[in-house]
C-alpha cells in the first residue's frame, strides 16, 4: 500500500522533536524524497525504508531548511554502498545552486561514485515532474522568497491525490495542484506577505481546491508548545470544512481512500 512519510514538520528552525519539513512517498517498487534535510538516511531507516530504494528526489527550493541534508545524503549513501543511480529534480535556480554546493566539496573526485542526474524543470504550472510504477507527479511554481514549486501526487494503485504546497503565500496555482485531492498538505508558518502562510490562510486554499482533508505542516515548534500548535488546527477550521490535522515527525499517512 503506498504511503507518505512525514520525515520532518517543522519551519526553519527545528527543535529536539521535530526535524525541518521534509517527506518521503513509498510505494510497492520505488521511494521518491521530496525535500532533503537534517540526516534523511537515519530518518528513513527509523521509518523501515532502505536509503537504496529512494530513486528520486524532489527538490521544492533552495533554502538551508529544504535541502540542507543533499551533500551528506549523496556522500552517506555512496559510504554505505549505493551504485544504484539517483535522480534529482528541481527548478534551475535551486538545482544549479545545489550542483555548485557539490562542486565546492569536489565529489568529482570521489572515487566510484554512483550516477547522479539533475532535472531541470521549467517554471511553468502543470510541469510533469515523473512517473515511475507507483506515483505520477506534477509540479507548479508557487510565491516564495525564492523560485519554489508546489507538487501533486497520484498514487497509481489507489488513485489516491496528494498535494504539497511547499513555503508559498496563498496562491491560485496551489489550488490548482489540490483541485478534489483526496489530502492538501500545506505549509502555515505564519502569514507574511512575500513568503508564507498562516492556518487559516491554509484553509481557505483547501475549501476553494475542494480537498477532502488537510494537513498542516512547516510550522513554528522553536519555544511553543503542544497546545500553542494545536491551535493551528482552530484557526484552519474557521476557513475549511473538511477534515483537519497537524503533521508530526515519523507520521505515516496510507495513500487510500
């Protein structure tokens, strides 16, 4: 049954409990990251997924707290045995910058190091990202302090839709990737103008998409507490009908409806 693993929940800084947002889908055949932080290779041996199975990895922008964990991702896979070749996506603006990254620790010169493609996509709504035998995926910029691109996911073996919206204000090309997704996880940092949104904001883009649920990710865990968070959850639900939850670390989520 295909899966999506929340890896990481929290904004830009992150506490003992809480890593940076980041999420992997998991299905029958493949394992596809979706953002790169803090030390994913433990993450996803905590969650039973073997590092070896992720053959792809989406990369929504170029801020520390998204992909971060890239260079020791590539150099602990390679370390512990990988020759299997890795694909990573992305707009030009972050995959030229991350290649750069790599360049500045010289893994040109790392010895039998397994093949390595860059993708890079054009900052254009509805751009096909890929499709492999368990997920479709499709991709939209969205409005970010830097270029950043929002994803949709069907799941093929259950028809299940997915749609992340990555650090984004509210934006109609968000509503677009959730239009009658089954799930619309959406970042609510806070509501700032060139960067962000707050719950309630969040909300109002999943009732105009028509989701069936929402989940809250990206938020400010740095000195609040459990029930400051949970508030998050009432102000969603001041904008949005449907079914209202927060995004935790190690969270599974069952692709099925």
């Amino acid at each position: 049954m295909p899966r999506l693993v929340i890896l990481g929940s929290a904004s830009a800084v992150p506490d003992a409990d809480h890593e940076n947002t980041h999420m992997v889908l998991h299905g029958d055949h493949s394992a596809v990251l979706i953002d790169c932080v803090g030390r994913p290779l433990v993450r996803l041996k905590q969650v039973g997924i073997d590092p070896d199975e992720v053959g792809d990895i989406i990369l929504t922008h170029f801020h520390p707290d998204h992909v971060g964990g890239v260079p020791g991702f590539l150099m602990s896979t390679w370390l512990t045995g990988r020759t299997a070749p890795l694909r990573i996506y992305g707009l030009h603006h972050c995959l030229q910058r991350v290649e750069d990254l790599m360049m500045a620790y010289h893994w040109d010169e790392w010895m039998g190091f397994f093949p390595v493609a860059f993708h890079h996509l054009p900052e254009e709504r509805g751009v096909h990202v890929l499709e492999n035998a368990d997920f479709d995926i499709i991709a939209s910029p969205v409005k970010h302090y830097v270029p950043t691109i929002g994803v949709r996911v069907v799941a093929k073996k259950t028809g299940f839709v997915f749609a992340y919206s990555s650090d984004t204000v509210p934006t109609s090309s968000v509503v677009e990737l959730a239009r009658d997704a089954d799930l619309l996880i959406h970042e609510v940092t806070a509501d700032e103008p060139l960067g962000h949104s707050s719950a309630s904001q969040a909300g109002t883009i999943a009732q105009e998409a028509g989701a069936r649920a929402l989940g809250l990710i990206h938020y400010t865990v740095w000195n609040t507490t459990p029930a400051q968070r949970e508030r998050l959850c009432d102000d969603a639900r001041t904008t949005f009908d449907g079914e209202v939850f927060l995004c935790e670390d190690f969270q599974e989520i069952p692709l099925r409806r």
